[in-house]
C-alpha cells in the first residue's frame, strides 16, 4: 500500500511538472484533461481522506507530509503514525484537479465548438460505437455482482462533500511573476504552523504597511512579513513545548487569553469602585468603610478581590511576557549585532539564537533595555507589581495604576498619545523655549520691580523664577494678574508705568497667547495627520488589493467573481505569507522549479515575484477568444482528423468483436454446465455487426 501511494504520487508529482508554467495553456491543458479523469482523481481523493481519518486519526499535522524538512518534532510525531505521505498525495491529487478546473469555462467552450465539428462529421459512428459498448457491457458474466461491489466499496469512502471541504480549506494558491514574465497560480497546503498567527499580529502588520505607492507597499509588506514569520514559528515552537498554550492561543470563538484580559479589566474596574464609594478620612488616616459594613468586613472584601486579581494579573503577565519577550529581545539582538541578519527563511533558529546570545553579558543587558523600553511589557510589569504591593500593604488604592490600561485595551486611544509622541523632539524644543523665556522674564521682574511682588515670592531668583512660571499659568492675565497692582505715586511714575505695560503684555503675548497656542497646534495637527492617515488606509485596504494594488472597480467591472472574491483566494495577503511559512519547513531537495525561484527571491530581499498591477483575472478575461481560437485551430483542423478518428474506431471495433466473441463463448459453456435445458438466446453471441445485420 505504502508503494502504491509513493508510485501514485510520483505520478501526479510528474503530471504537475508537465504543467509548471503551462496553466494558462488552454490545449495543453484539454490534452491532459481528457488522458486524466475527473472521476479518479475524485476517487481518489477520497481514498486519501478515508486513510488519513484512518491513520492519523483526523490529526492535522506536519507528521502527515513526507516533503518536508526533518525535526525532532516530526520524528516523534512519526513513532505513533506511518510516515507515508498520506496528505502529501492529497494536496498533489487536488492540486492538480484545481489546475484543470482554472480553465474548465474556457475548456467547456472549446468542447462545444468540438462537439459540434463532431457531430457534423461522425454523429452516426459515434452512435455505433456507444451502442456497441453498451452491449459489451451487458454481455460481461457477473456484470451485476461487480457493480454490487463497487458500489458497497464507494459506501465505505467519505462523501465527496467532506473530502471536498477538507482540501479546499488545507489548500491555499497565490500568484507569482515567473522570471520570464509570466503570471502564474501556484497551489501548496497550509501547514498546522500558520495556527499560530494571532489576530494582534495582523492588525499590526496591517497597520504598519506603508501605502504611498504600489511598490512600497509590496516591499514593506516583504519587510513585516519575516516578524509574521518569525511569530508563527516561536508560537508554533511554544506551543509543542507547553501543552497548555494551546488553549490559550488558538483562534476559539471566545478565546482564554481575551477571557483573562477582561476579567482583570472587571476586576480593576471593581477595586477603583469599591476604592470611591468606600475610603473615607478618620484623623490623619484613610479608612475603608462600604455602607452598613464593618470596616473588618470591607478589608476582607477588598482582600479577596485583590487576591483573585493578583492571580489573573501574573496569568496575563507570564502570556505576554512569553508571548512576546523573546520576539522583542530578538528584534534588539539583531538591533545591537549580537545576531547576524536571517533571512525569514532562519525563522526557526530564533529560539536559539536568543538562548545563545542571553547567556552573555552584553546581551543581558540588551534584553534588559529591550524589554523595558516595550510600553506593553512596561505596562503589565507595573500593574503585576502594583498588585502585589497594594496585596502586602493593604493599598487598594493602587489600583489606579491599572485603570492605565485602557490604553492597552482600546487602541484606538493610542492615537492620543501618539499625536504627542509623534512630535516629541518639536514640544520638547518649544517647551525649552518657553522656559527660557521665562527665565528671562524672572530675571528681568527680579531687576527692575523688586517691590511690584508679593510679599516673600521673589527673595531669590529661583524663587523669582518658580513664582512666574506657576502664576503665569495659573493667572488670568499672566504674570501681570500675579503681582501687586499699581496705585498711588506709582500711578504717576511714567517709566515704571511704561515698564509694567510693557513686561505684562509682552509676558502675556509670548508666552500664554504665541507658544502655548503652538505647542497646542503642533498636538492638534499632528492627531489630524494621523486620523488622515488611517483614513487613507482604511480606503486603501478596502478598495485596492495589498498585492497588486489594482483598484476594487477594476475588478468589479472586468472580473467575473468580483474584487472581494480576488483579495480573499487570488491574491490573499495571508496566504502569502503562510507561502513563504511552507517554503521554510520544506525540504530543499523537493522544490519546485517556481518555489526555488521564490526562494532565491525571499533570500536576496527582491519582491520581483510580487504581481504587482497584475492579476489573471484580469489578463485571462482580456482576452479569452483569441486563445479559444488558438486552442481550437491545434485540435480541430478539419475533416481529416476526423475520418483518421473514423478510421481507428473501425479497426477498434474488430478487435472489440474478437474479445465479444470470445466471451460469448464462454457464457454459452457456463448456461450449458448450470442449465442444460435453459433456451439459448442466439442473438447473446451475437456480434454488434452481425446483430445490426440482422435487424436490417
């Protein structure tokens, strides 16, 4: 059986080769159409669905493929289970069915064009040779048995609905620019390892694609493609490693890790309630009070919920801090040199590639910094301390701290801090220029109206200092509103009079009016680039194709399945990368001639392979008759063919009277053995010619 599979998909490994490059090749394609049977590689199929239920028990894993890389990982999943490439030939068979099937509408047009020249030709020979083949048929000895059992061994198959269902979702195709230009449509299996891609980290490559053009946007994809990659192979790895991670991170309806998430988010919001309603002042302390309860049955209430979120804390802490700390401090190796550049087909060595380079000290402390300059880990670290400060001290109060995290829980806020982040070195600079300003302002108050300040602010000139810059802002008419107002002599001191109008004004204009309302401008337009930002790539990500940026209403007007069916199965931005994910664990030796192409590509950092402003849905419906035609003029040149096809078919069904007479024969000996007086019907041994003469 095992050699039966390995010839068999030697086979379809070899039809695959013929077609390589040749998809698109109409009558080629009809060629091997009519010498490859729908039927068997649906049977077969089958077959393949029934063994691996059988074998592997339903068990989706890298043990059932015989073409990829060797691992421990697979070779302990290969002691329970024969290693015989039962999804191996799966994928082939079905791949090799979706490739006939590309152009079943172009080939079923071909065929009535065909049929037609056929039955203008040779419709009576065709007839003949059907009713000769029926009457073959009926006159084989134990015709009904055998159909009995076929059909009692087809029962015993997976419907075809199943088995339809399983490869399709298994098998994923994007479409490469082969090096001479050619656009083509290569099918591979989507390997268990891609499970591991979470939800975070495709809206974070989504939102880190850089759209300005067609071109940047594909090499930036290239670019957040090797840390998608290098996710998927570390969560893979994690996930062999503690059992327990997969229930955490497997796309469920209601996934655990999302379950912990919100309930410390309850919790905290509980705690921060509690906290409000209940603290009150007895003397010079706090005391926590909640209604009719007893101060003892508060703290006991407070105790419990900090207790419970103390473990739901340290639960969320440990995942992302396994989920993403290696991935981070990886990133800062290869940051400090620490770790040569790999390429994302290295994916696997990630894990020890930081092992190695922690056990230094150099990169301990690049860990250390890389960790914390993280503002997710920072955040998680802070709250999981202060929860246990506040459980060892009894604080509730701390738990204000983790009412930060509605930053991490909505990240649509994070726009907010990011208008002020994004700008920091221009705040920062104006900011230095306000307090200069200031300073000057002090210095100046401080030399020429000693007398004009309140009693004990400006002794010194820090002092001095302090005072303006604090009752500048806290004053409704800047500094001028802050110090004594002029009166008596002072009224008819023109130079001191001039002198106030001057400083106070001149205070007010510059710095409340001129740089408070710039630092104001720069925050404010900063977060309107933004929002303009995200805008335009919402739009581009809903009406553009990420591969091949070709527009939504080019699609929708020359394409027979629409834009949404193309970025969702033509060129699915995901399924490139799970392409790539393929090329990493198979083995080199078993690459195609294109997948070696791709492979070189992704090593030398080129995205030559990318069909960018390019699709076959296009390219294909640009231009169909022309190449109907062509396909026909090779196959159907006229009368000729189809006297030689005439010709065959007589010399076909003298060898089929040989074979008819033969049985014949040997049907007339078995009724005259089993029933001697059974009547003999002449015309059962009779020849489909002599039989047609007979009739005439």
């Amino acid at each position: 059986c095992t050699n039966a599979k390995r010839l068999k998909q030697k086979c379809v490994e070899t039809l695959l080769a013929l077609l390589e490059g040749r998809q698109r090749d109409v009558a080629w394609q009809m060629r091997l159409s009519d010498a490859v049977s729908s039927r068997v590689l649906r049977e077969n199929l089958r077959h393949v669905y029934r063994d691996f239920n059988t074998h592997l028990k339903g068990r989706f894993s890298n043990a059932a493929f015989t073409d990829l890389r060797s691992s421990d990982e697979i070779a302990k999943e290969v002691e329970d289970h024969d290693k015989d490439g039962t999804l191996t030939l799966g994928f082939h068979i079905f791949q090799l069915r979706e490739i006939l099937a590309s152009q079943e509408e172009s080939h079923a047009r071909i065929q009535e064009q065909s049929q037609q020249v056929v039955n203008q030709n040779s419709s009576g020979l065709v007839a003949k040779v059907e009713s000769d083949m029926s009457w073959l048929i009926r006159q084989m000895p134990g015709s009904s048995s055998n159909s009995a059992l076929a059909s009692s061994s087809h029962d015993e198959l997976p419907p075809w609905g199943a088995t339809l269902d399983f490869f399709t979702q298994k098998v994923r195709n994007v479409e490469v620019v082969q090096p001479n230009g050619e656009l083509t449509r290569v099918y591979f299996p989507v390997l268990p390892t891609c499970s591991n891609m979470s939800v975070d980290e495709r809206n974070r490559l989504v939102g880190a694609l850089k759209r300005t053009s067609p071109e940047t946007k594909v090499e930036s994809f290239f670019r957040e493609t090797s840390h998608a990659i290098l996710e998927i192979t570390y969560r893979h790895w994690l996930a062999r490693k503690l059992t327990w991670w997969q229930s955490l991170h497997h796309n469920h309806t209601w996934s655990v890790s999302r379950l912990w998430r919100n309930l410390s988010a309850l919790l905290t919001l509980t705690v921060n309630l509690l906290v409000l309603v209940s603290l009150r002042r007895d003397g010079d302390k706090g005391v926590y009070e909640l209604g009719d309860w007893s101060q003892h049955q508060t703290r006991i209430l407070f105790w419990v919920l900090m207790l419970f979120h103390l473990l739901v804390s340290s639960i969320n802490t440990t995942y992302y801090l396994l989920n993403k700390g290696p991935l981070i401090i990886y990133d800062g190796f290869k940051d400090a040199g620490l770790i040569p550049g790999h390429s994302v087909l290295d994916a696997s060595k990630l894990v020890p590639c930081v092992i190695g380079a922690l056990r230094t000290l150099q990169g301990g402390r690049v860990a250390l910094t890389s960790v914390l300059s993280n503002p997710i880990i920072v955040y998680f670290l802070s709250t999981w301390i202060a929860t246990v400060v506040a459980v060892l001290v009894f604080a509730p109060d701390l738990f204000v701290v983790h009412l930060l995290g509605i930053f991490v829980k909505y990240r649509g806020l994070t726009s907010v801090l990011e208008s002020i982040i994004r700008p920091r070195k221009t705040l920062t600079l104006t900011a230095l220029l306000f307090l200069v300003l200031v300073y000057m302002f002090a210095l100046t108050g401080f030399r020429l109206f000693e007398n004009d300040w309140p009693e004990n602010q400006c002794d010194t000139l820090l002092l001095c200092m302090r005072y303006t810059f604090d009752a500048g802002f806290k004053s409704d008419g800047g500094i001028g509103s802050a110090m004594d107002q002029l009166d008596g002599a002072q009224l008819y001191d023109v130079g001191h009079v001039v002198g106030r109008l001057v400083y106070d004004n001149l205070f007010n204009i510059l710095l409340m009016v001129l740089l408070l309302n710039i630092i104001f401008g720069i925050t404010i337009d900063t977060f309107a680039e933004l929002r303009a930002e995200k805008d335009q790539q919402r739009e581009d990500q809903h009406n553009s194709c990420t591969i091949c940026s070709i527009e939504r209403n080019e699609f929708d007007r020359n394409s027979d399945n629409g834009f949404k069916h193309h970025i969702h199965h033509e060129h699915n931005m995901w399924d490139y990368i799970f392409f790539i994910v393929y090329l990493v664990n198979k083995e080199p030796t078993e690459y195609t001639g294109i997948e070696s192409y791709v492979v070189s590509c992704v090593m030398n950092g080129s995205v030559v392979f990318f069909p960018v402003g390019r699709a076959i849905a296009l390219e294909d419906d640009a231009g169909p008759s022309v190449e109907l035609a062509e396909a026909t003029n090779r196959w159907f040149k006229g009368d000729k063919q189809v006297q030689n096809l005439a010709q065959r078919m007589d010399s076909m069904e003298s060898t089929l009277e040989t074979v008819v007479q033969t049985l014949a024969n040997i049907d007339a000996r078995l009724f005259k053995n089993t029933s001697p007086s059974a009547s003999h019907d002449p015309s059962r041994s009779m020849s489909p010619r002599h039989r047609r003469s007979s009739i005439a």
